[in-house]
C-alpha cells in the first residue's frame, strides 16, 4: 500500500512539472507572437497563459502570468486597431461594416481586460480608438442624408470617447438635420463649457456658431408664424438655462409681454457668460422699460448695453430718453 501512494506522489509531482514547462512554452510563444506584431495569435495564447498559470505557486509562472494580464489588453487593442484600419479599405459596406463590428469587439476586449487587469493606458487608448471607429463608421450613413443612422453612430462615439470634440460636434450637427433642436444645443453646449485652450478653441467656437445658427434659424420660422408661445415651448426644452432665459426674455418682448420681460430680464442678463448675449437681454429689457414708460429704469439699463450690435442704438436712445 505504502509504495502505491509514493508512486502515486511521483505521478502527481511529474504532472506539475509538465504544467509548469507547458505554460512557460506557450507565455514564451505569446512572446514571440507580440514581437512578430501577431497580436490575433498572442491574444490566444496570452489567456491561455492566464487560465492555465494563475493557479500556480511557481513564482516563474506566475510572472509570466503577470506579465500575460499586462499585455493581454494592449493586444486586444493591436488586433481592433488593425480591424479598423482593414475596414477603411474596404469598398463593399457589409465587409466594411463587419470589419468595424469586428474592430469593435476587439476594444471592448481590451477596455474590458484592461480595467480587470488595471491596465490604464490600455483602457484609455481603446475608448479613443473605439470612438475614432464609430465616428468613421458615421461618415456614410451622414453624407448619405440618413442623419438617423449617423446620430446613433456619432453617439456611441462620443459615449465612447467623451473627449472627442469631432464626434460631438458631428452628433449635434445629426440632430440638429434631425430636426431635435434641444437634443443639438445640449451637446454643443457641453462643448462650448470646454476649458479654453488650444485643443478646444475650434471646438467652442464651432459650438457656439451652430447654437447661434440653429437657434436663429427656429426663432426665425416662428416668428414668421407669430408663433412667440412656440419660441416659449421651445426655450423650455433647453437645459442651457443661460440660452433658455434669453430666449424667453426675446419671446416675451415680441409678444409685448413687457412686464414678464422686466420679471425676468435683470436674472436671465446674469445668465449669460458671453458680453453680447447679455447686452441682447439688456438691450430688451430696457425696451421693455420704456414701453411702460419707466424712463429712469429704461436708461439706467440701456448703459449696460456694451456689445454691439445693441450698444450704438442703446446709447442712443439712452441719450434721447435723458433730453
């Protein structure tokens, strides 16, 4: 009986010992795999490594197991940044768009490793790619007219990468053509709340014209219709309260409401971050004073009236209002 157990531990002592050579042979061809920029073959072979090794107690495999977490996720990321650039290639949309599907997976792979294995760079690296993969995936559907398709797409991108400023840029141009004003001016103003700076200046000014053109464009429509309570409804969906309250205090001064403006003009002038809107909510309110005769309020706001195109016709009725 003794020597079946003394055989039977030599057995289980072989058996460890062929594990141990097998894992570092394959960490080695995962190695070899990375070094060749083979990155499908070293993702195979780097989770075996990781499901094979890290049950050990042998400190030389559970360094390459170490070294297997560490460089799973950048090869995740190799084999969905190939995928991508294969993609872009291509001509025939299925291929195309499977080829990003493909993409697609990989990175999520490589956020997904990366987080459990606490690869930062790897998970930062792949959300960009990943959101540079959507935003090229938009492109066709956008300049095809199907703005639908593209919102879904530039979405994804922006949910991916919130750095992006393109694709934000691109998804609030979609809906603005989608017609879904305050879904456009709710991205656009998170970009325009940007730090200033060189990598978003661009970006800022771009946002801060499509808010200005589209806002222009369905005050414009409405007041064709003299639909000012649409102006109103309108403003009410915007969480920009700064836009909001300017465009309430516009609503309400077409409308001739000139108490509601004078209610809410001196607030909604505080709002506003940028030296024209406010001299416009001031420029209104002030006519809104005189329309009701209160001479020494109307000309005591048309002087902070500073910005053109308001601050020449403000301080000229200010001097008419004080002879």
């Amino acid at each position: 009986m003794r020597k079946i157990v003394l055989l039977a531990v030599a057995l289980m002592g072989f058996t460890a010992a062929f594990a141990q050579t097998d894992v570092l042979a394959v960490a080695q061809e995962a190695n070899d795999a990375l070094g060749a920029k083979n990155y499908a073959k070293a993702v195979e072979l780097l989770e075996q490594v990781i499901t094979s090794g890290s049950e050990s107690d042998d400190e030389a495999i559970l360094e390459q197991v170490n070294s297997a977490k560490k460089n799973l996720p950048i090869a995740y990321f190799r084999v969905g940044q190939s995928a991508a650039s294969a993609a872009q290639k291509l001509t025939d949309a299925a291929a195309q768009s499977a080829k990003y599907d493909e993409a697609i997976a990989a990175l999520d792979k490589a956020m997904q490793t990366g987080s459990s294995y606490k690869v930062v760079a790897a998970v930062n690296n792949a959300k960009k790619m990943k959101g540079m993969v959507y935003n090229a995936q938009a492109a066709a559907p956008f300049n095809s007219g199907d703005y639908a398709k593209a919102a879904e797409l530039f979405a994804k991108a922006y949910e991916a990468d919130k750095t992006s400023n393109s694709a934000a840029l691109n998804l609030a141009e979609s809906y603005f053509k989608l017609d879904k004003y305050a879904e456009g001016v709710k991205v656009c103003s998170e970009v325009a709340a940007l730090p200033a700076g060189q990598k978003n200046d661009a970006a800022i000014a771009q946002a801060k014209a499509k808010i200005t053109q589209y806002t222009n464009n369905k005050i414009a429509a409405l007041q064709q219709a003299n639909d000012f309570d649409g102006i109103i409804s309108m403003a009410e969906t915007i969480d920009n309260q700064a836009l909001a309250q300017k465009l309430m205090v516009q609503a309400y001064f077409l409308k001739k409401d000139y108490d509601k403006v004078i209610e809410i003009g001196d607030a909604a002038a505080e709002l506003q971050a940028d030296e024209a809107d406010k001299s416009a909510v001031y420029f209104n309110l002030a006519s809104s004073y005189n329309a009701k005769e209160n001479k020494a309020k109307a000309i005591e706001t048309f002087k902070k009236v500073t910005a053109e195109p308001y601050a020449t016709p403000a301080k000229e009725a200010a001097a008419a209002l004080a002879q």
